[in-house]
C-alpha cells in the first residue's frame, strides 16, 4: 500500500501531532512533517510543488476524527 509508511506514523505518533497542529492539516512525507496549513487545499498545493502527488499524505490533525460523520443537510418541512 502506497503510504502505509506515512498513515504509520501518523497512527503512532498522532497524539503528538494533534497536540502540536490541532485542527491543522499536516502534510506527512515518510516519517516526517513537512509543513501544515489551514485547509487542505493549501496543503496539497504547496506540498505539490515539491512532491509529485501520491509521494504524500495530508491528514487533519484531529484527535477525535473516529467519530462518525454525517454530512450537513437541508432538511425540508413536508405539509
């Protein structure tokens, strides 16, 4: 799997990660942070520049990202 090695050390050290970039998108090349922004779009951008996509793996520093989640919807009353 192509960046097993990356998803790894985040896995391992994600509490480190999420107390030092809480809520940052951190762009992880090996087992290394190369940098963090605001959105993952900056991310990927930057990042892009210098490594060929798919040589990278941008994850939201977020302790509590197992949680389920349920997109946003509009929700119309029916009479």
């Amino acid at each position: 799997m192509k960046l097993r090695r990356e998803y790894n050390y985040y896995q391992r050290e994600k509490k480190a990660i999420c107390a030092k970039f809480a809520d940052r998108y951190v762009v992880i090349v090996g087992e290394e942070i190369i940098g963090d922004y605001s959105t993952q779009w900056e991310a990927i951008e930057a990042t892009r520049k210098q490594h060929p996509l798919g040589d990278f793996m941008v994850k939201l520093a977020k302790y509590d990202e197992d949680q389920a989640f349920v997109p946003r919807m509009q929700v119309k009353k029916v009479d």
